[in-house]
C-alpha cells in the first residue's frame, strides 16, 4: 500500500511568471545604473509600478521582458533563464509568452490599425491568423473604442487612438504576462477607465499576470500590489507595498 500524504503537506507553489536577482543594468556612456536584489511577480497577480520620471521604470520593465539584458545578475521569463538566451531566441520567448504596450507605442506606419493589432500573428508562425483572430482583434477594438478606424493608418490616429491601439495589440495572441508602460497616459478618464477595465478583465480571464507603469494614483485600487521602484532599489529587493487610499 502506497503512503498517504501528510496532512501537513502544504502545496507546492507555483513558480513566479519573472524573476530578477541581482541585476545591475547602465546605459552605456551614461550615468543611470538601475541595481535591485530581487524582483518576483506571480502567475495571475495585477502589480502596478510607480516611481518618479526617469527612476528606471521603463528600463526594468524592459529588462523583465528581455527587451534589455542586464550587466549583471539573472533575469527569468516562464521559467526560462533570459540572459543564457541568444537576442534572437529571447526575441522569440517575448513574442510568444509577452504583451508589452509602449509608451511611444511602436506601432508600423505602413500597417493599418488592423494589420497592426494582428501583427503578433505575423511575428509567430504559432498562432493562426484566421478569420477567428481577425474577430478577436475587432472585438478587443470595440471595447476601447476603435473600431470605427481600424483601417487608418497610425498618422491617421490621435495619440490617444494610437494608445488604443498599441493596446489591443499586446492582448491580441492572449499572453502569460501583459506589460503596459503608461497605457492611459495619453487618455481621458472615460477612456482610461475603459483601457484598465480591459487589461484586467483579459488578463483574469485566462489568469495572466499583469504589470503597469503609471503615474496616476487615482488607479492604484485596481492592483493587488504596488511597487515603489525607489523603495526597491532603496530597500534591497524588498519591495514596499503601498496601500491605496
């Protein structure tokens, strides 16, 4: 007969979506260093990340997406070790396991709304660019209000258009982590509300992890955790938990 488990068994926890140890990252030439002893974010958690302008929220979002590497320390995505990857196999972990909303959007001028909300499907030869996905990308462009222009191209679109857009293409292929740097940024409050509203509703729909750079503290109630990038760095990895009013 086979031993029953223990009733003090406790359940293995499920490995965080990221992990940053001992990372240390400057720019060549220049005087900012970003330095954190450790850095985790779990499967399914919403985490909002504050700081002043130019404290490196940017630089560790970018780090955490392998965007960036670091000078020094690990950095892990989906279990997987970034800094033993080559760019281009880093480039393809991204594509496949990441949504990253930009701050300046990066979106194809060349490429309508459309074409570039789809572009994921054009990155991985993975995913099915179907008439399935062509629904999805319409339906993720009517909940923020976009879909009247989908067949403009970026120079056609205000900034908040192109905010708009640059979201809806980070959750097309429906990714494990969702990183959105300042995505209401460029947005009205109605319109703000209705980004955030569907961030989080895709992201707790399949379970994913998200992750937002904002300067506005009207919407950290929306998060589980808010991180102090000043507070981590300052505090050795020890990340401090504001607690919103």
């Amino acid at each position: 007969m086979s031993a029953s488990p223990r009733a003090t068994d406790a359940p293995i926890a499920a490995p965080p979506i990221a992990a940053l140890r001992g990372v240390r990252f400057a720019y060549p030439g220049g005087s900012f260093a970003l330095e954190l002893a450790a850095l985790e974010l779990a499967r399914g958690e919403r985490v909002a990340l504050i700081g002043p302008s130019g404290s490196g929220k940017t630089t560790l979002a970018e780090l955490i997406a392998g965007i960036r590497s670091p000078q020094a320390g690990t950095v892990q995505l989906c279990g997987v070790e970034l800094t033993a990857l080559g760019e281009a196999e880093r480039r393809a972990l991204r594509i496949a396991k990441v949504g990253f909303v930009f701050q300046r959007f990066e979106l194809f001028e060349y490429l309508s709304a459309l074409d570039n909300i789809l572009l994921p499907y054009h990155l991985n030869r993975a995913l099915a660019l179907d008439r399935a996905a062509r629904e999805r990308a319409r339906e993720l462009a009517a909940a923020v209000g976009v879909e009247q222009l989908l067949s403009r191209i970026p120079s056609r679109l205000s900034q908040g258009e192109r905010q708009r857009v640059a979201l809806c293409r980070a959750l097309i292929a429906e990714p494990e982590l969702v990183i959105a740097d300042e995505p209401t940024g460029n947005l009205d409050p109605s319109s703000s509300a209705r980004a955030l509203d569907l961030l989080i509703e895709q992201v707790e729909r399949r379970g994913a992890t998200l992750l937002v750079i904002t300067h506005d503290h009207g919407l950290l109630g929306r998060f589980e955790r808010v991180i102090d990038l000043r507070a981590l760095v300052a505090g050795e990895g020890r990340p401090a938990v504001v607690t919103p009013r």
